[in-house]
C-alpha cells in the first residue's frame, strides 16, 4: 500500500474501524494492468523533461511536513529574507505517474533537507517556483514588496501538479484566519499581567532567516546574532500557551531558558501589531534523535553519557513536577537537544502530546476517544457514543477544540487534562522508560520505521527487545513501561515507502490485506481502551482508583535506581 493521506486515515489512526466501515474511500488492490500509450511512461509526454536546477536559483526548499504536501520554501533572492513562512502547497491526491516520477511516496516520510534535497519533488518545486517568481514579477523589488506585504503563513499553492512546470498554476492563499488569532502584547499583558515584562520586543522585518529547520521553528538572525524562532502558522494558541509556560516555568540546567525576543508584526487589519512568535537560545548540536545513531554507528557512545542524559531527563521532569506543578507530554528524542556541554536541554512545551509509539496505553485510550469523537466522517451515532465519553472524562472539552486562545492552566492536551496529577506522572514514567531504551540502545526510535517520519539511520532493533542495554536498566525500563501493548507496528510496518503486513513482508500482498489488518487492529484496541475507561470510571466512583494501575515506579524511585546504578559502572 502507497503512503498518502489516506492510509493515515484509514490504516494508521483509529478512525479505520469505522471508516471502512462507513463504506468511505475503500482502498482496492492495486492490479498490474498494461497503461495505454496515452498513459505510458514510455510515452515522451508522460515523463519530466528535466529536473536540473536555474544556474542561479530564485528559491530554495528546506524541509517538508504535512505528509508530503507541505514544503518549507525559502526566497533565496532576497539578502535578508523575513520569517514569513509561505510554504508551498501541492494537492494531495495524484496519478500514480506522477507520484512515481516525482517521489511523492518518499517525500511523505522524508523531512530534513539533506535527503528531501535528492528528491524530485523538491527540484521540481524550485523550477515551478523559478519560472512564477520570473513571469509574475517585473524585478526583485517588486517581489519583496508583495512578499513582505502577505500575512504571516500565507500559502503558496499549486493548484496542479503537471510533469510540465510551465504548466502548474501558482495561487497565492493569504492567511488572514491566522491574524485573526494572533494577539496583540497588550491582550497577552492583559491575561498574564507582568508574565512578559523583561522581554525585548523586536519587529518581524529585523529578523532573517538563515533556514527553516521544523514546520515550527526556523534559524534566524537578529543583529548578528544567531537564535531560534519558534512560529506557527496554524493553531497558534499552542504558541501562546508554550510562551506563558516558558515564561513562568522555574529555569532548571535541563530545561529551555527563558525566551530572548517577542516577534511583532503588523497585520493588515484594524492597525493591529501582533505577536507572531519568540526566540529562544539556538543549541548547535542538534537533537539526541540524530546524534544517538551516529554515536552508536561511530562506536562513540559512551556509557556516562548514556547515563547523564538519561539522569538530567529525569532530574528535568522531576523539577517540572514538583516545583512548576506541570505536565510534559511530549518526551522524546526529537525535543532533547545538546547544550555545547553535550548536555540535555528539554524544548518543546506546547503540550500537544506525542503519538503512540512513546505515549503510555492509558493517554493512548482517552485519545482514541478524542480522535474519534472530533471527526465529522464517522457515523453519526458512533461520534456520539464517544463526544459522550469525552465530556464525562473532561467535561469542557468542546472548548479546548476551538481555534481560540483562552487562557487555559493546563494547556489543551485532553487526553492528559483528563488524567490526575499522579497519573500524568506514571505516564511521564512511561514515555521515560521507552526514552531510556533509545539512549542505552543508541536508536532514533523505539519502532525502525516509524510511518509519517522516517530516520537518517534506522536499526533493525526495535523495541522491547535489547541489544546494548545494561541487565539493570533493562529490569528498571521493564517497570517504567508495564502496561505495553502491542500497536499497530507489530502487525503493519513502512519499508521505504510502502506499508505492508509484517509477517508477509517478503510476500505479495495486496492494499486491502494490509487495511483488514488495520481495522482489525483498532476494533480490538478501541475495545480495550473502552472497557479500560470503564473499569477506571467504576474504580473513581467506589474510591479504589489508586492512580497506578500498572504499577510502574515514581520519578524520585527512577532517579535513585538510576544513580545507584551509575555508581556500579563507575567504580
């Protein structure tokens, strides 16, 4: 089966069992017919005539998001170009020609720009984007001024998607929603008093890209110096909520520093100036996610190191814990980045929780609630049930939905605004212990192909099973993750850019084997994640609920064993 949009939909999230069902978008099995010659790509018309790039290109394409429909597009004609984020869009839905020629497959689950660089689709994209800029534009001047005139996170779309560039329609799509939501510093004064006060306010003009690293976070420069710029271009009451918590968070060594700037804008209604992002301190190493791998490969990972980090993660969730009383549901290699000490600096508090590789079963069974509570496609007596459960396990729910930013305490995760405190911490416990298997293993991720986001360097080695890591941690990992069910990667796996059945990789299959397989999957998981609330709900009400349902240890239990054991390797 191709990677698209539509196996997220209907292989991937749990909204397959009822998709299917529903009778929507049915995949069938692809046959080996003979194309016409119309159709052929042995026909001259049917192929690419070039994907060499201008002698001196106008763009260039740093990244991509969005399954391989969203790419990072940077104006390289410019001397400083400003942080407007007017990333290209391409349609989702292609003929598999064009797929196939373009790499559309790859670019779903490639993201960074080494590799997405080798790609067709990014070649194709700076060609497209050449021959508009050249044909739109009587000079640069003029296309600075209609750059700078957009708002923030304006879209460029390609309202086709030809072989032929000269045949692709470029629109321009204009954020104004997003305006409409961001808020001015005198509304955030108004709703966090004092909260911003020693920040510097800079103009978003005076800030230049130096390239976009993340669909959130760009490298910039203000006034020589070189600092992170953290942006969204949808959902921004994430941001706002990242900047209160960072603002307001006790500073830990372990932890991202207080912000440097606020970035205003001007928007192009009502005189209003916005604050459209922050910077924070730029950490040159990167994440552990890709410096773990090249270790491990190098022969150059070190056990006091794997032991620092892992101390410093849990020292970092401690504090936040206990002296910020805040949750951190979003552990994982990706948002550990490396201090020019090479220590661990947690980033990332949007609070918008990670996927089900790293997410303990308890998070996992109110999300699945969640997803499918929130999608208008289910049927509508089955959305229902489960809007129904949604408000018994947080009552205002509805709220955090909304595009709005309103101020919340704890953010808009409902998954995990529906646990305790104590639970939210055995659930930290857990994404812990899955973190702690990466670092002693010295992998990118606990599965080798993760579907949406494939690795630089993936291993064979997948979780639970152990290769490198000490017999101590492994019993101290073990406890941390009790709980662990199988998900969905022990039955489907993504090699290169096909998902197919794990136990008939070598095998041919067809996309309709690998979607029962799926919805198999989730009609037992969206059981027992059923029956689990349930059982939970009845606990709460007979006062039996102890918090800790799988026995897993306290952050302060983890910490010590993980000192005790350090000090075995160190004597």
């Amino acid at each position: 089966m191709d990677l698209s949009q539509r196996t997220i939909e209907e292989v991937v999230h749990p909204t397959a069992a009822f998709l299917r069902a529903s009778g929507e978008r049915v995949l069938q099995p692809e046959a080996n017919i003979q194309l016409p010659w119309e159709d052929s790509l042995l026909n001259p018309k049917n192929r690419i005539d070039s994907l060499d790039l201008p002698d001196s290109p106008l763009w260039r394409v740093d990244g991509c998001t969005g399954l391989g429909t969203q790419y990072y597009a940077v104006p390289v004609c410019l001397s400083n170009v400003p942080p407007m984020r007017m990333d290209v869009f391409i349609p989702e839905n292609q003929p598999s020609r064009i797929r196939e020629q373009l790499d559309l497959h790859k670019a779903f689950h490639t993201k960074d720009a080494s590799r997405l660089a080798k790609l067709a689709i990014t070649r194709h994209i700076i060609r497209t984007l050449q021959i508009w800029t050249e044909s739109t534009f009587e000079n640069l001047d003029a296309f600075l001024h209609f750059y700078k005139s957009k708002p923030f996170g304006s879209r460029l779309v390609f309202e086709n998607l030809s072989l032929d560039t000269h045949q692709i329609n470029v629109k321009v799509g204009p954020n104004h929603n997003l305006e409409l939501q961001l808020l001015s510093l005198k509304k955030l004064t108004s709703l966090w008093g004092t909260t911003l006060q020693s920040l510097q306010v800079v103009d978003f003009f005076d800030v230049h890209v130096v390239s976009v690293l993340h669909d959130s976070v760009c490298l910039v420069r203000i006034q020589g110096q070189l600092v992170i710029f953290k942006a969204l271009v949808s959902e921004v009451k994430y941001l706002y909520h990242e900047l209160k918590t960072l603002c307001t968070v006790e500073p830990h060594a372990n932890i991202i520093s207080r912000p440097i700037h606020l970035v205003k804008k001007a928007c192009s209604f009502g005189g209003k100036h916005a604050i459209v992002g922050f910077t924070t301190f730029y950490h040159q190493h990167g994440s552990l996610r890709d410096l773990l791998p090249q270790l491990r490969i190098h022969d150059r990972l070190q056990r006091k190191d794997q032991f620092k980090w892992s101390i410093q993660v849990t020292q970092a969730l401690t504090h936040l814990r206990t002296r910020s009383s805040t949750y951190y549901p979003d552990l994982r290699l990706d948002n550990l980045v490396m201090s020019k000490n090479f220590d661990v600096i947690m980033v990332d508090f949007e609070q918008r929780g990670v996927w089900c590789e790293f997410a303990a079963p308890e998070v996992n069974a109110i999300e699945y609630m969640r997803l499918i509570a929130a999608d208008d496609r289910i049927p509508s007596d089955v959305g229902l049930k489960y809007q129904e459960i949604m408000k018994r396990l947080v009552p205002d729910y509805n709220l955090l939905q909304e595009d709005r930013y309103t101020n919340p305490k704890d953010g808009y995760n409902a998954s995990w605004i529906a646990l305790s405190p104590e639970e939210q911490e055995f659930a930290e416990v857990y994404m812990l212990g899955r973190l702690m298997w990466c670092i002693f293993e010295g992998v990118s991720g606990p599965q080798k192909a993760a579907v949406w986001q494939s690795y630089r360097w993936e291993s064979d080695l997948e979780f639970p099973r152990y290769d490198r890591t000490p017999p101590a941690l492994r019993e101290l990992i073990d406890r941390c993750t009790r709980g662990r069910r199988p998900n969905l990667g022990s039955i489907i796996v993504r090699q290169q850019s096909q998902l197919l059945l794990r136990r008939k990789i070598e095998e041919d299959h067809t996309a309709d084997e690998v979607q029962a397989a799926a919805v198999a999957h989730w009609v037992a998981e969206l059981r027992w994640a059923e029956e689990f609330l349930h059982e939970r709900d009845c606990l709460r009400k007979q006062g039996l609920w102890n918090n800790n349902y799988y026995n897993r240890p306290r952050l302060e239990e983890v910490l010590e064993t993980l000192l005790t054991i350090q000090m075995q390797y160190t004597l």
